[in-house]
C-alpha cells in the first residue's frame, strides 16, 4: 500500500513537470530556436547582400575578394554570437544555473583578453581595412615604413613584398596606422630633365613637349595615360643646369614604361639637335673663350658639342 502511494506521488509529480514543461519551458525554447534561425537567416541575406552591391559597383577581383573576405567573417561571428546567446538562453530555459558559468567564462575572458589583447587588435584593424578598402591585394603601398606590392590580406596580418629586392614582409594590421597607397585611381609621376645652361629654353621645352606626345600617341603606351603629359617649363637653374620636369598621369602603376621610352627619346633628341645633357661639374671659361663658337674660321660648321672631349687641363691651376 506504502509502495503505491510513493509510486503514484512520483507518477504525479511526473505528470504535474510535463504539463509545466508543455505549458511553459517546451514554448520558450521553441520561440529560442525561431529566433535564432530567423537572426540566421537575416544574417545570411546581410552578407550576400554585401556582396551583391560590390558586384553592383564593377568591383575589381582584388575588391571582391576583401568584400568576400569580410562577409565570411562577419558571418562566421554573427553565427558564433547566435549560437552563444542561443545556448545559454536554452540552459536557463531547463531550468541550470548558468551564474557559476558566466563567472568561469568571464574570467577566463579577462584572461584571455589581456593574454591576446595585440591579436584582438590585429583583428579589429584588419575588419576596418577592409571595410574602408583602403588598400586591395596587388596595390602598391607604403605601410609601416615599408613600401611594396601587397600580395595577400588576412584579418591579422597583411603581407607585403618589397618591389626591389623581392623581401617579402609581413606586418601585423595594429601596427598599421599609416597607409600610403600609390595604386589609387591614377599614378603621378616627374621626370626631370637636365639641360646645358647653353642650350635655348623656348626650344627645349618644344622638343619635349614633341617626345612626350609622341610617346603619349605610341601604340604600346595609348591606352596607359589618364592625360596628356605636362612640361611645366624652367624649374630651376643648377649651376650650368637648366631643369625641365616632365609630368606624366598613367593608370595605377603604369607610368614605368612611358617614362623609360621618353628618357631614351630625349637621349636621342639631345644628341639630333647638338645639345649637351646639363653637369653639374662642368665648368665655363670666361671672355671670348667662353663664346660658343657657331663656325670655325674656315666657315665650316662647329664639332657637335656631344661629341667634345672632356677638358684634361683644371680651369683653376692650369695644370
């Protein structure tokens, strides 16, 4: 008799928790899991919505791949901190006591977050780049005192190959506080050419103007420029010097090749119109000596002053 009154007793209290259960916690953990699937869901559509509007804006590879990048980490986050907050709210529901837990996990937080405090920067530096864009993979960039080709990005590190020597760097996103990128939009780039204080400025500058469209007009180099390059006249007088810069606007990192023809250019059309590349060690005569000759005084022309030996005798001893 004892026996069935305990078992019955039990059987009640197993009835009276599944009907609290059904009533109550079975309804609050249903409306767990929707919400959770629901911030899922609104997740997913956020992401691919990043990178539909990058798609939208004819984004370059590079660009894609950063969009592509920081919508993977966002969403891998995002379902982190879902499942998290899930997790604990489904614990409460059954009825644990998630205080001795949430003690444990906030100092081993604190712990870690004093322990790994550089990476979280690292972190939180590399999702700003790559909001911002302020630099994609293949730009040339100067960061950290370092200048180079970037070859590949991460959200700790970003790494950098050095044009020069083929050093391949890798720099930590919190130590980059300055970015200089010279693969935005268009390249600038001045080539300064040296004169003979002799020669007349009015025809330099129309001989470079000449070359520097000429190049500019020249079938490998068209499609590079973003202007026409600009001869900004006499920039300054160096002693027998007379400096000429030569301004040239290219596409992102293009500007190498025009510049190389138009210096070989220039070395031809020096030595065509018999005009002197400036020195600064040359050193002038001065009276009637000094006088550059136009015809000897057999009426034939003056020796191609390129053609000139160096003088062997110093100017200031005689020796």
């Amino acid at each position: 008799m004892a026996t069935d009154q305990f078992f019955g007793k039990v059987l009640n209290e197993w009835a009276s928790d599944s009907q609290e259960f059904l009533h109550t916690t079975l309804p609050r953990l249903v409306g767990i899991v929707i919400i959770a699937l629901v911030l899922n869901k609104l997740l997913s559509v956020v992401t691919r919505r990043m990178v539909r509007v990058a798609e939208m804006h004819a984004a370059g590879p590079a660009r894609m791949g950063a969009v592509k990048t920081l919508a993977s980490v966002i969403r891998a986050t995002g379902l982190a901190i879902i499942g998290t907050i899930a997790g604990l709210q489904f614990l409460a529901a059954v009825g644990m006591n998630l205080a001795p837990l949430l003690t444990s996990a906030g100092i081993a937080g604190v712990a870690i977050g004093l322990a790994a405090q550089t990476i979280v920067k690292d972190v939180f530096n590399g999702v700003l780049i790559l909001i911002e864009g302020q630099f994609n993979v293949g730009d040339v960039v100067k960061l950290a005192g370092v200048t180079g080709t970037v070859e590949a990005m991460s959200l700790r590190k970003t790494t950098i190959r050095d044009g020069g020597d083929g050093t391949l760097y890798m720099i930590p996103n919190s130590q980059i506080t300055t970015v200089g990128n010279m693969s935005a939009d268009f390249s600038l780039s001045t080539v300064q050419v040296s004169v003979d204080f002799s020669a007349n400025p009015d025809e330099v500058m129309a001989m470079l103007k000449k070359i520097a469209m000429e190049v500019r007009q020249s079938e490998p180099f068209r499609e590079l420029f973003k202007d026409d390059p600009q001869v900004l006249g006499v920039d300054a007088v160096k002693g027998s010097q007379l400096i000429f810069p030569v301004v040239f606007k290219t596409l992102p990192s293009k500007q190498y090749g025009p510049m190389r023809e138009f210096q070989r250019r220039v070395r031809l059309a020096l030595e065509e119109h018999h005009l002197l590349p400036g020195d600064p060690l040359r050193v002038y005569g001065v009276g009637a000596a000094a006088q550059r000759p136009q015809r000897d005084s057999g009426g034939r022309h003056a020796p191609d002053p390129t053609t000139l030996q160096p003088q062997e005798t110093n100017p200031f001893t005689g020796e």
